[in-house]
C-alpha cells in the first residue's frame, strides 16, 4: 500500500511540476515574515541523534524515495549530492509560472530594472514561492535592486544618503535571508555590488560593514575596489561639510581615520593595493586634521620627517629601497596640514627644503650655525628631497597658495607679500618665456610651407627674446602644471588684509592686481598678433582648420576669462581696500584724540601755569572729535559704496540697513555739533594725503593698541 501511495504522489509531482518535499502550496503564516517555502530534500532529513528505529525508517524511506524517482524521473538525470545540488537540480526541472518566471527573466537581463525585480521578488516572497528560485537568480537579484545613480553626487545630504542606503539595506538583508535558507552563501560578487551601491550613495557605515565581511571570508579586494572603499570614506566627510561645516566635517571624520588605519594595516605587504589607497587615506587623515597618524604615515611611506625637514630617517637599506619619493601633490599635503595646525615656522622649512633642493640638504645648516655646533661633514643628506633632473619640480601654484593663505590667515603680510612676489615673478617669466618661443617659432615658420596637417611646432628650441628676467630661486625644472596666478588667492588676501586691518598688504593687492591686469593684455595682444601672422599662411581651401590655430584661439579665449575673473576680482580689491585705507585714517585720527585727552585731563589736575594750558588745549581736542566723527563717517561710506560694487545695496539686507542706519545716526550727531558737507568733502581729501603718504613710506603712528572700533 506504501508503495503504491508513493507512485500516486509521484504522479502528482509531475503533473504539478513542483518538489515533492515542497510546501509553497500551503498558505504563508500571517505572524511573521518567512517564507514556508524553506523545505530541504529527502536526504537532509537524517539525523545523527536520531534513535536507531528512527534512523531505520528514515533509511526505508530515502530508498523508496529512491525507487520512485527512478521510475518517475527521465533517465537522463544524474542523482545529486549536497543541499544546494540538489535544490537546483530540483528548481531547474521545475516548470516556474507567473511571477517567479518573470523574475527569472528580468534577472536575465543585461540592464535588469531594480524596481521591477524586486516588486516581483515581493510577490513570490508572499506566495511563498521564493523555495522554487534558482540561487543564481536570488544572487543576480542583489545586482539588479542597484538603485540609480544620484544626479548630482555634489548635492547629495547625509539625510537622503542615510535614508537610501538604509532602504536598499533592508531588501539586502531579505534576499541574504533566502539564499541562506536555500543553502547558499553570500558570494563575493554579491559584495561587490554592495559595495558598488553604497559607494554611489557615500554611505560609509556601509561600505564599512562590506570591508569587515569581505576580510572574515577572506576576500581579497581588487586594487580598484580598495581605492573605492577609501573614497566612499572620504565622500561621507565631504556630504558632511556640505551639511554643516568644517567643524562637523572633522567630528565625522574623527573615527573614520581609526577605521581607515585598520583597513591600511590589513593590506600592509601588498603593495598593488596599498599604493591605490594612498591618495585617499592621507587626505581622510587631513580632513580630520590628526596630524599624528598623518605624520607618522608620511614617514612609514615617504621617509620624511616633519620635524626635521631634509634630513635622513634612520631606516633599513630594504625598507628605504621600498619608499616612494614625494612629489608636488604630497608636499601640498604636508603643507596643507601644517597649515591646519598654524605651523607656519615648519611649513617655511619644508617649503624652502623642496623648492632648493641639493645634493646636500642639512637641517643644521638651514636654520643657520647659531643653532649647530656641528661640522659640514657631521650632516645627513635627504634622498627623499634630492630631486632629478627627470622629475618635474615639486613646487607649483598649489604650494605657494597654502602659504600666502595661511600666512594671511596668521595675520603675517610680509610673508604674504614675499611669496605672491615670487610666484608672479615665476609666473610672468615662465608665460613671457613660452610666448616669446612662440613667436621665434612663427617668424621662422613663416616663409616656409605649412606641413599637410597644418600644425606648428610650437616647442622647437629656439633663443626666446624674454621681456622678464629670470627671478632669484626659478627651478631649473618645470613643474606638472605651469605658474598660475588664482583669482581665488587674490580674494584670500584681500580678505586676511581686511580681517587684520593690514594697510600694507591692502595696498599691494591693488598695486599687484593692476599689474596682472596690465600683464595678461600684453599677453593676449602678443598671442593675437601670432595667430595673425599664421592664419594667412596656413589658410587653404577646403581644409580643417590647422591644429596650432585650435590651440592659439583656445589659449586666447582661456587667457581672457582669467583675465575678466581678475578683472571682477579688482573691482572688489578696489572697493576693500579703501574701506582698509578709510579705517586706517579714522584709527590714526581716534589715536591723536587719545592722546590729546590724556594731555587735557593731566593740565585740569594740575594747577597754575598748566590751568592756562588746559584752556588753550580745549579747542584742540574740539576739532580733534570733529576729525574723528568725520573720519568715521567716511568709513561708513567706504563700506556702502562697497555693498554698491558688489550689488548686495538693496533695502532689506541686514548688512546695509545695519551701516544705512549708522550713517543716519553719524550725520545726525554731526549736524548737532554744527559739521558741514564741505568738511566731509576736507575729511576724504585728508585721507588721500594720508594713503599718499604711506605709499611713500612716511612713518605711521603705532595702533595696535588701539580699541575703537567702527
């Protein structure tokens, strides 16, 4: 009778085209989530504690099992080993219908749509069919679930990324769920596009969690796949400066830094991954701004010592054979933290190490011999700075705007001043000497034949006729990108200038804002007089336009926006520096009224003769406030004619109904005390003599301990 009952249930798997262990045709528990469709095959069934009657009918039954699929199965099928083995071998003879057939197809799919899928995957999971999916589907479905890539990855909030990552995690969690119900793993392609998806999203708990899973299964990450676990890192600390700052920038990327180190420690030896992962780790390093780990990386990896600049680190021959040599790029790093920690004596060592490097580099013989006792020969030399003549020079634009700004920002204009001079100077130079090439090139190139591509050699050697002299310090090499001067940098030091009340340095911008101005026009006329005497000589009928021309017209139209950018830029220089100049005037003026003050006070406490001198100085110290009040009026203007220039002078601004409302009040107090227009017309004349005579260096009254403000 058994036996026959088997033959009809036999019958009736066929018919059905479902597993015979299989219950997805019992409906889903209303109480909890998981699928009924978790069956395993016959031969799971066994167990080992199991007592020997039991184990005696379980043996019957596997063989009657058996029995039935010989007789019922084609011939062909082979019998399978394992859980998995055998629910695929099951699933595939399985006829799938309706949604599961559709998600079988979609996953199929080159370009497979994530929403589809998973709504599809969805009703499966309540039919409690999920039992009859291949394991590769339920694997391909993990790639295919990829949300789409976000629009602007610069725009994207830490909300909308926590959001989204959090979603997308729990359908992970779900389909992980089933593969290990099915008797399946997770796979390291399953991983990847986990990692994939949170990178997209720069969620770093993510890619944090893939990382630690990857190394438990003992997956090795492709270099690529490394550098994207280091840049989802960094990518969350930038999504949190967008959202509040540098202060909560930093705070995000504290722990960070411990989770990166980690992550660098379990790639110590392989040198593929680690030199990928290089980049991004010392930059997660300075967005924290701990200096400690940056330092001490800096010198595992580079052999250089921050705190002794161009000296020699006591290391093995094989691990100095194994370090990397700095370029631009780290120097900039290592003055970028610097910077970062106001170590503006360090960032000059540095500077000056990498921007004169020589076969002899001695820390001793840089800060001078009034620090050393020590002889020449007692000197280390510095491989690490000691440069070839092959590689490019490892101090560019970069590194001379790290100083300028954070000496500005140390309220240093000297220093300001010295190292926007030298980069000018180099700038001028390298692009006076790279035009003049050029035009020796054309003269040259003019009566001969233009060559059928029509282009020029525009770097053929030839004697440059050079408006500039070279300045002291150029480098004999060239760095990775040509001088350039920002207007960015400009901006920066207008703005130090102004939030320190620098005169001096004020006044330089202005002066050296003109200059550039000037320098950029003579520039672009000498390129347009080039591109003239080419455009007839390589004009031929029915032709591309040569390729020298393309590059000539596109260096002019890059020449002009610089220029215009600067131009902007001057506008507000103009308009700063004469609110400097203005407040510079009025603190000269509050010092005077100080001081006769104080004169005017000690007369009244005195007696006699100094009762008559108290008298004469009265109307003295009258006309002193008149100054004073009129001084400060001018300041006043100065900044709404600034709000003017930059077109921010519009009724429901803070900012300009905040000083319109102090000039009424100033006018006001003036008009009490009987002032005139003509005298504020004597006023902004006087201040004009006096900007005048600082230009020419005449001596200013000491103000730093000045309190008035405006």
């Amino acid at each position: 009778m058994s036996a026959r009952r088997l033959a009809r249930q036999g019958l009736l798997l066929v018919e059905h085209q479902q597993p015979v262990a299989s219950t997805s045709s019992l409906p889903p528990c209303p109480a909890c989530r998981r699928s009924s469709t978790t069956a395993l095959p016959f031969a799971v069934h066994s167990r080992a504690h199991d007592s020997p009657s039991t184990q005696q009918r379980a043996s019957s039954w596997a063989a009657i099992s058996r029995a039935g699929q010989a007789i019922f199965n084609p011939p062909t099928a082979s019998p399978t080993a394992g859980s998995t083995t055998a629910r695929e071998t099951s699933a595939s003879a399985v006829e799938l219908e309706g949604a599961a057939a559709e998600l079988v197809a979609e996953c199929k799919l080159k370009k497979p749509s994530g929403q589809r899928a998973w709504a599809l995957f969805q009703q499966v999971d309540l039919e409690g069919k999920t039992g009859t999916i291949p394991l590769i589907t339920l694997h391909s479905l993990l790639a295919a679930i990829h949300l789409p890539s976000p629009k602007n990855h610069d725009q994207l909030q830490v909300t909308q990324s926590t959001s989204a990552a959090r979603a997308y995690s729990s359908k992970v969690d779900i389909i992980r769920l089933r593969i290990s119900q099915a008797g399946g793993t997770t796979s390291k392609g399953d991983l990847n596009a986990m990692l994939r998806q949170f990178h997209e999203l720069g969620y770093a708990p993510g890619v944090s969690k893939v990382w630690d899973e990857m190394m438990e299964m003992n997956y090795h990450p492709t270099p690529g796949n490394c550098k994207t676990f280091f840049s989802t890192l960094l990518r969350w600390i930038d999504m949190h400066e967008r959202g509040g700052g540098r202060i909560v920038a930093k705070v995000a990327a504290k722990p960070l830094v411990a989770k990166a180190v980690s992550m660098l420690e379990e790639l110590k030896g392989d040198s593929l991954r680690t030199n990928a992962v290089l980049e991004p780790f010392f930059k997660i390093a300075l967005r924290a701004r701990d200096a400690q780990v940056f330092f001490v990386a800096m010198k595992a990896v580079y052999g250089f010592d921050v705190n002794y600049p161009g000296a020699d680190v006591d290391v093995s021959p094989t691990v100095r054979a194994s370090q990397k040599v700095m370029g631009e790029k780290e120097v900039c790093w290592v003055l970028e933290m610097l910077g970062e920690e106001d170590d503006l004596s360090r960032m000059i060592a540095v500077f000056e190490v990498f921007d004169n490097p020589s076969s002899n580099h001695s820390v001793t013989s840089f800060f001078g011999p009034s620090f050393t006792t020590s002889t020449p020969s007692d000197s280390t030399t510095s491989p690490s700075t000691d440069l070839p003549s092959s590689r490019p020079h490892p101090i560019g634009t970069r590194a001379f705007s790290y100083m300028v700004q954070t000496a500005g920002r140390l309220g240093h204009g000297a220093l300001v001043r010295h190292y926007f001079d030298q980069l000018r100077d180099r700038w001028a130079y390298e692009s006076d000497a790279r035009i003049a090439r050029l035009e020796a090139v054309v003269q040259a190139a003019t009566p001969a034949p233009v060559p059928e591509d029509g282009f020029i050699d525009i770097d053929l050697p030839a004697a440059p006729t050079s408006h500039f002299s070279a300045p002291a310090g150029m480098p004999t090499t060239p760095t990775e990108k040509p001088y350039g001067v920002p207007s960015t940098l400009v901006r920066d030091m207008i703005k130090a200038a102004k939030q320190h009340s620098d005169y001096a340095t004020s006044r330089f911008v202005r002066m050296r804002t003109r200059w550039l101005l000037q320098t950029m026009g003579d520039q672009a006329t000498r390129i347009s007089a080039v591109l003239d005497k080419l455009e007839p000589t390589a004009s031929t009928p029915s032709s591309a336009p040569p390729r020298s021309l393309i590059l000539l017209a596109h260096e002019i139209d890059l020449l002009n926006f610089h220029q215009y950018q600067l131009q902007s830029m001057h506008t507000i220089v103009k308009a700063d520096s004469n609110v400097i100049h203005a407040y510079s005037y009025f603190r000269h003026r509050a010092q005077g009224l100080r001081v006769r003050l104080a004169r005017l006070e000690k007369a009244h406490a005195a007696s006699g003769a100094s009762k008559r001198a108290a008298i004469d100085l009265r109307p003295r110290v009258r006309r002193w406030e008149k100054t004073v009040l009129l001084s400060q009026i001018l300041v006043v203007k100065q900044r709404l004619v600034r709000l003017y220039k930059m077109g921010r002078a519009r009724k429901g601004r803070v900012e300009f109904d905040r000083w319109q409302g102090k000039l009424a009040r100033l006018r006001a107090k003036a008009n009490d005390r009987g002032l005139k227009e003509s005298e504020e017309e004597e006023v902004e004349g006087a201040e004009a003599l006096f900007v005048a005579g600082g230009a020419m260096g005449t001596r200013q009254p000491e103000t730093t301990t000045t309190s008035t403000t405006v």
